[in-house]
C-alpha cells in the first residue's frame, strides 16, 4: 500500500497546476501586461504563492513524508519522496505572511526597476530594494535555524539543492588564479585581427524571423512554445508551453540570436523532461545549475562553436544586406561573435569575461544576505569590484551596473553563482558528448543535431530530478564530478589555438 505516498502526490498535483496559472502571470506581466495591470496582477500572482506554500507547509505533510518512508515505493517514487521532503524543508517554517509580504514587495520592486534602471535611478529604486531585501533576509535566517547551514546558504537551496558556497568559493578561486591572465593573453591576440564592425540599422522584424528559424534549427517544439520580447530574455511557462524572451537591438542582430539560443537550451531542457509523473517534483529540472548548463551548452558549446557559426552564416546573410563592399567571410562571423572583451553588461558579455560578472555578483550577494553589507553599500562595492576584475569603472552609471539584472529587484539572490557553475557543467558535457559521439564538429557543421540531443536526452533530460546532482554528473561524465579543467581547456582550445 502507498496510500500516504498517493496522498503526498496529490497534494503535488495541486501545486503544479497553481505553478503553471503563475508562470504564466508571471510571463505577461513581463512581456505584454498594461502598465497599469501592475497593482492587480502582483495581489493575484501572491495570492497563488500563498495558496501554494499552505499547500506544500499543510500540518499533515511531515506525518504523510514520515509514513510514506516505509510504504513499499519503487526507485523512481523514493526519489519524488526525497524532492517533496526537500521542497517542504524549504518551505514548512515560513510564515505564510511573510511569505505573501515577499512576493508583494518582489512585485512591486521588480516592475519600478524597469523604469527606474533606464533612469538611471538608484534612490528610488532604493526604497522598493530595502523592503525585498528584508524580508528575504527574514526568509534566509528561517531558513538557516531550519537546515543548519548559513543564510545565504539557505537560499541557494531554492536553486541548486545542496550546493554551498564553500564549494562556490573553491570554484570561482580556481577560476580567478588563471582567467585575468587567459583573458589578457586573447585580447592581446585578438587585437591583431579586429572583428568588421557592421554599422546598420537592422530591421527587428528580420532579427525575430532569425532568431526563429535557428531555434527551429535547435529543435524548439513552436507547437508547444513561443518566442516574445522583453527587457530581460528569460524561460518561462511550463513543460507544455514553454515561453522563452529575447531583446532586440536595431544596431546588431547578435544580442537577439544568442538570447534567443539560450533560451533555447533552458526551453528543450524543459520540453523533454519526463512525461511520467510530470506534475511531481522528480519530473522537474534537476537545479538551476544544470539548467544554465542547458542553455549554455546551446549558446556556447554549439552556437558560438565555429563549425556552427560556418552552417548559420549563409542565414545570417540571407535576412540582412550589409554595408555594401563589407565582405562578411565566416571568419568575420567567427570573429564578431567571440570576441572577447571587458564590458558593462553581463548578458552581453564574453564566454571568457562572462564568470567575473558573476563572481562580483555572487561576492556582493553572500555579503548582504549574511548582513555583512547594507544595500546602500552596493553600488560602491560594485564599482571597486568591476575596476578590480576587468577594469571598468561604473561610478554613478548604475543602468549599467548595479541596476542591470532582474534578479535582485526580484529576489532571486543565490541565484547568480548557478550561471558560471552551469558554464563550467557545460563545458565538461560537451567533453563527454564529444567521446561518445564521433566527428561532432563535422555533426555540428552538418546542421543535423539530433545525435547531440539524444546525447542530453539520455544523460540530463529524461532524468529529471531522478538522481541528485552529484550522482547525475558521474553517470554523465563517467564516473567524475564536476571539474574546472574540462572549463579552462574549452577556453584555450577556442581562444587561443
């Protein structure tokens, strides 16, 4: 008999649908929601998140998980019982109050910063920010006496269950003792063969069919998604109907693609989880971390490879007539797309410079959950840390600093780290992939990337939550966890051979 174990999934079942009523809420309001649907949309979208957290911190889920640890359960339903217990201890001692507050003042914080970062407005973004970070900060100490681990720590959990930033720390020294000096060695090498600077006004309409028909070419199922426009490029929805976001520039069509191709990745990551048991919590992605390593396995390990930048070339031409005489060779295209160098903004960053976005972010972040810093702190934090890592000076330019990402408006702190974690986890798939599957720069040139698909299906998709991430990253990479090396040799072999 399962009968607690059955009850546990219903209870699962209720919370998926009300999931998916709020991702898409969440969705318009990020794309297409009238300015003034704002007040209304945030009360409803907390409202779900209330209704969801009764339902996942109800007073009979720790007897029903208890229970169901004895009832005779096969592999795969022991594993949905270990995502459901883990779900509920991140879950069962927050006050449904506080919970509601956060999600209101999120909201709230999240739609003024669109407004306020083309302003450049940091005091009035201020006010908002101070009332998400005190309440997360509430959430995260909860939290913390719950799980035994740090506030910031507690918070990572959301994204990828039990990774903690002593491990983060290790990775990301590794990753500063070699990067500054990699990054030095192929902007000096770069410099001797400048990318052509494409100097148009490219028509966005253009740029979406584009962007369509590579993601077509990347194996989006349009059939059970879309592609829109946003300030910030995301994935939302759910595994029937996947939204993924781009931004256009009229100024170069390279922002909109390479968005486009990550999203992507997160998108067929999210399309090909499993179908059996798809509304319990192990037929979901396994952590943000993998998930960053889907999208950018796509955008990077495929999309910025040059065997694929070669079969995308003709396309590219086909959609834009550049300035006449430019003669748009593939190295041209090879050379515009990787190109590497320090800049302001992290999404439109290098694969080379891209981490040390992310460890500033990350060092600022640990910093003011664990009440090391103020939020006032920030942006002069922000500053010495952007002149320290790569040389740029932010002062006083918060649209292109502080203010540029979504996340912290929207309380996603612990986040960030999954990003560089994710590109490190992509590297070495592709490694893997590489062994496994002959000739795959000539598959890539080829177009036809089914056999690397097929590749991810087996060893990440259809496992879903299945296995913890340790264990999924052995079966994947046969035998070993996760390694920097696989990370730095991509680099190397890309950059500087």
């Amino acid at each position: 008999m399962k009968k607690n174990y059955l009850k546990l999934c219903a209870i699962q079942e209720k919370i998926y649908n009300l999931n998916h009523a709020k991702s898409i809420l969440n969705w318009d309001q990020a794309t297409i929601m009238s300015v003034h649907g704002n007040h209304a949309r945030s009360q409803s979208i907390a409202e779900i998140s209330g209704l969801i957290h009764q339902l996942i911190s109800k007073k009979n889920i720790k007897k029903l998980i208890l229970a169901s640890q004895v009832e005779d359960l096969n592999e795969l339903e022991r594993a949905n019982l270990r995502e459901i217990k883990n779900e509920w201890l991140l879950t069962y001692n927050l006050p449904k109050k506080l919970i509601t507050a956060n999600h209101l003042s999120k909201l709230k914080c999240e739609f003024e910063w669109r407004k306020q970062r083309e302003q450049n407005d940091w005091k009035g973004f201020l006010i908002n920010f101070r009332k998400v970070v005190n309440h997360t900060r509430e959430e995260a100490k909860i939290l913390s006496n719950t799980l035994n681990i740090s506030p910031y720590d507690a918070l990572i959990q959301r994204y990828d269950q039990g990774l903690k930033s002593n491990e983060i720390d290790k990775l990301f020294l590794q990753l500063k003792k070699w990067l500054p000096k990699l990054t030095s060695q192929i902007c000096k090498k770069q410099k001797k063969n400048k990318p052509v600077q494409i100097k148009k006004n490219l028509d966005i309409k253009k740029q979406k069919k584009l962007c369509l028909e590579i993601i077509k070419l990347l194996g989006f199922n349009l059939n059970r998604g879309r592609l829109d426009e946003s300030i910030h490029p995301f994935c939302g929805g759910v595994k029937e109907d996947v939204r993924i976001t781009t931004r256009f520039h009229k100024s170069t069509f390279l922002h909109s693609l390479y968005a486009s191709i990550h999203e992507t990745g997160h998108a067929r990551y999210e399309q090909n989880l499993p179908s059996a048991m798809y509304n319990q919590p192990v037929s979901r992605a396994r952590s943000m971390s993998i998930h960053e390593s889907q999208s950018l396995f796509f955008e990077k390990q495929i999309g910025c490879n040059p065997n694929f930048i070669k079969r995308i070339s003709p396309i590219i031409k086909r959609y834009f007539d550049f300035d006449p005489g430019l003669d748009l060779d593939q190295v041209d295209f090879f050379s515009l797309i990787n190109t590497v160098q320090p800049s302001y903004i992290r999404v439109d960053a290098d694969e080379v410079t891209y981490p040390i976005h992310i460890i500033v972010r990350y060092e600022i972040e640990k910093n003011l959950i664990n009440g090391d810093i103020e939020p006032e702190d920030m942006p002069s934090l922000w500053n010495e840390k952007m002149i320290k890592y790569l040389g740029i000076n932010t002062n006083r330019n918060y649209k292109d600093g502080i203010l540029q990402d979504i996340h912290w408006p929207g309380g996603q702190f612990g986040y960030f780290p999954c990003y560089t974690v994710g590109a490190i986890y992509a590297a070495q798939w592709f490694h893997f992939a590489s062994k496994d599957i002959d000739n795959i720069d000539q598959i890539i040139f080829s177009g036809n990337l089914e056999i690397i698909f097929e590749w991810l299906n087996k060893n990440i998709w259809s496992n879903g939550s299945k296995f913890e991430t340790p264990e999924l990253t052995k079966k994947a990479c046969k035998g070993e966890t996760l390694n920097v090396k696989y990370f730095k040799k991509h680099l190397e072999n890309r950059y500087l051979i």
